[in-house]
C-alpha cells in the first residue's frame, strides 16, 4: 500500500527510525527526487540508520534528526505523503526507552496535519511493555475519533496472538464526502 | 488473498449465498475444473443466487443448498480451499432474519474442520442490527481461541466507523510450528 502512495519524489517522514528498516525502504521509495525525514531519540537509532542508508548509498535522501517526533512539524516544512511510526520500543534496544502517550498523541496529531490528500500514517503498535497498555489505549481513542467523512482508518490485529503488535492505517480522503 | 488461494480446479464454499455476489466470485475462481457449494436459509437468496450464476453460465460449477450452514458437513464430502461467511442479515433482504451465535459457530467449527492445510475462512462480520453485538462477541471469541501455532488470526476493522463491520481471515497454517 505504501509503494503505491509514496514514489518518485514523494515526501515522506519516519517518526521512529530505530533500527532504520523503515527509513531505508521510505528511502528507496521516494528515489533521488524525494526527500525522506527520520526521527528518533536515541543516538543509537540515528546512528544505526545512518550507516545503513550509507552503506546503500541513500545517505542524501535523508535528513535524520536526532530529537522527539513531537516536534515533527519544526523540521518539516512541508506536506508529505506519508508518516511512520512503531510505537513502543526500539527491537534489540533498551526496552526501557520507549514512546509515551503523551508525545506520541502530540505527534500524531502534529503528522496527521502534514499530510497531502491521499496522504497515510502507519503506525505499528506495540504494547507489551510496562506502560504499553496506556499507550494503546490513547493511539485507538485518538484514532477513533477521527472524523470518518475526512480520515479513513483501518486497524488490522492479531486476535489469536497474546498481546500481539497490531496495525493502523489512517488516510486523509481526498474529498471530505 | 482470495485469488491466490482459490484458483481452478479448487473446492470452496459460501456459507451465505446471500444475493449471490461471493458465489459467483468463487465460482469465477474455481473454474470449469472446480467446485463450489452455496448455502442459505432463504429461499430468496438460493434463488437469486440460482438466477446470477444461471446469467453468468456458471451454474453447473456451484451446487446450491437450501439449508442451514451449521449443515455444511453433510453436504461437502471433501477438504475444501476456502470458506466465506457473510454474518448479520441479507443486504436489501428481511434485517428479521439474521444469523445467530449457537448455529455461526457451529458453522464456523464445522468449516474450520473441513480446511486444507493454507485454506482460510473469510467472515464479514455485520453487527449492526438487534442480537448483533452478541454474535459479534461469540464470533471474536471463537477467533481467539484457536492456537496460535496452528492458524492464523488476522482481523480488520474500522475503528472511527459507528458499528462498522469488520472481517476476519483465518487461515490453516501449512505446518504446525
């Protein structure tokens, strides 16, 4: 889904660079023409992803910025085609650094405003952490809100898996019906 | 995901003919070498389903049922592709009559019972109407007490839609894990 939205010259944000698995792939998307913004608050993260995106030569298609995605609209100037975000902590970190609430509601709200038509937020959600529940529960009563005539949202979980990552989807419409 | 399972030659069932859209779908998939079997209580729906596969020459590849699906291991001797279920009421039909939790999950287990290892079970689950949050609720957690290892649960629902339906795909893994 993503690869049809975000091509050539699309703009495109991760909010939680991590092991730079996601800002690599929004990366190749994106090609020479786009631009890619990488959020994380550990050095390490940036680190990481710095050095994949050098080593496949796509280093100049990301600006990294070391600091809070809540602060996401300081850095980027303009609208954008996409936003990602796995929330909870970084896999193979410190698993006691992990996303709170209330940045990531602000964050959120802050990427939901710097989308195109059309444009999508990803949000990978995971939860199995102390404090993950709380976090959860604000992601879906912040999604639930959403007005349906403006934002399409899809959630796709894992019923059978205990307290499994689940998925979000959230689409600005292009046309408010 | 549907198209990839069921292909020609494949058995595959609709567990609610309804007015025949699935039926047709799967007659489609299943090809001249393939069969499909179609149920529903409704007189009305195995006619109107009888009248679209009849139009689209497809008749002969679908052996309509009228009859409960909590039957369906009476009238399908063989391992079948696929399963799909419509749950709630006959779209544009009588809301009056509508599915309901002691004979879907019977349903459901007798279909799940029938599977190919990589076969799935596609449910739309439709809850908006009088003794739908309870069928809801028998159908989630009938999804959520299969293991794990042997199947795979994924759900997709639309959390800022009132009442929205949602679907479920529930696949056989090929392998035990």
């Amino acid at each position: 889904m993503l690869s049809q939205i975000v091509t050539e010259g699309s703009l495109a944000i991760d909010a939680t660079a991590g092991n730079g698995n996601d800002t690599l792939f929004l990366a190749g998307l994106v090609g020479e023409t786009g631009q890619v913004w990488a959020f994380d608050i550990q050095k390490q993260a940036i680190e990481n992803t710095r050095r994949r995106l050098t080593e496949a030569g796509m280093l100049h298609r990301v600006r990294l910025i070391h600091g809070g995605h809540e602060e996401i609209d300081r850095f980027v100037p303009q609208k954008v085609h996409a936003v990602l975000f796995n929330l909870g902590y970084l896999p193979g970190g410190d698993t006691g650094i992990v996303t709170v609430p209330e940045t990531t509601v602000k964050a959120l709200e802050k990427s939901r405003e710097l989308l195109w038509p059309g444009g999508i937020l990803c949000l990978a959600v995971y939860w199995g952490h102390p404090g993950g529940k709380e976090e959860k529960e604000a992601v879906e009563g912040w999604a639930a809100q959403l007005s349906p005539y403006a934002w399409d949202v899809e959630k796709i979980s894992f019923p059978n898996r205990n307290i499994a990552p689940f998925v979000m989807v959230i689409q600005k419409k292009c046309l408010e019906a």
